[in-house]
C-alpha cells in the first residue's frame, strides 16, 4: 500500500477531536547513499515522535556491541525487543506495523510493544472515554503518555493551545 494511502486510512481513525492536530509524517533522505528517512508524528506541527532509519542502526550496533561475539538467535530477539521497548526502528518496520494495526482490534493495538502502535490504539476513535480512564500509562513511552494526556478531558486544554 503507498503511503498517502496508509497515511490517510490510520488518521481517519483518529478521534474527531484530535482529527488533524496528530499528523504522521515521514521523510526521505533524497542525498543520502540509500535513500532512507525517518517517520514523525507531530502535534500541531511539532515533533513528539521521531524514528529513523540511521538511529535505529545506530542504537542496535551499541546493543550488539554489547553483547559481544557472535549472536544467537536469543541474542538478536532480545535487541529486537529492547528498541522496541524504546520505540525505535527503521521507517519500514513502522510502516508494516501501521498496515498491520488497520486490522487489529484496539486491545490488540494496546498490547503491541510497539510504541507508534499503542499510541494508535489511544488516538483511535473507537476508544472511548471510559475505556480510556481504565488505561494506566505510568510505566508507557514518551508518545503514548502524551497522546494520552490529549485524550484524557484534561487534556482538551492542551489540544486548545
């Protein structure tokens, strides 16, 4: 699916509220030897969000490094889980994940350990404010606690601003 496309089908689920204030972006690097980029998700046009391509090798070089020697499979699981507990990957990951939550239950979404992913689930408008108030974000990423705050009552006075 092309991106305009994917891009227009995961906003259009976004609560009425918040339609057009969350936008996601993503970027080519065009001068870059490969072309890669980084995908944003901004409020009023301000970065909350940001995974790239280059930051996602960057940080999985550190944590191979660490584990030194060769990797076992375990090993490479393991790193795999711990940048997504971070919220970081390639745009091309992030991208299949969001093709991938346009079929997924909110629960579903809720439970990914994708951050973009959860933080979809919550500016979804199929969940509804008291399910929402049932959400704990204390222990969530950077972006799902703060489009969590937009979703909450309290957080009308943000999207106002």
């Amino acid at each position: 699916m092309k991106w305009t496309k994917l891009k227009q089908l995961v906003e259009a689920r976004f609560a009425p509220e918040i339609i057009g204030r969350v936008q996601i972006q993503t970027t080519r690097y065009r001068y870059a030897h490969d072309h890669e980029g980084e995908i944003l998700v901004t409020l009023d046009g301000k970065k909350i969000y940001g995974s790239a391509y280059y930051q996602y090798w960057k940080e999985r070089v550190a944590l191979c490094g660490e584990h030194g020697g060769e990797l076992s499979s375990e090993d490479e699981q393991e790193i795999d889980r711990k940048l997504r507990e971070r919220g970081i990957a390639d745009h091309i990951d992030l991208h299949r994940a969001m093709f991938e939550s346009l079929n997924q239950p909110i629960e579903a979404m809720l439970a990914n350990s994708r951050p973009l992913i959860r933080a979809l689930g919550i500016l979804d408008a199929r969940r509804g404010k008291r399910r929402l108030a049932k959400l704990d974000d204390a222990n969530e990423h950077e972006l799902v606690r703060c489009v969590f705050r937009l979703r909450q009552p309290s957080g009308q006075a943000l999207l106002a601003s």
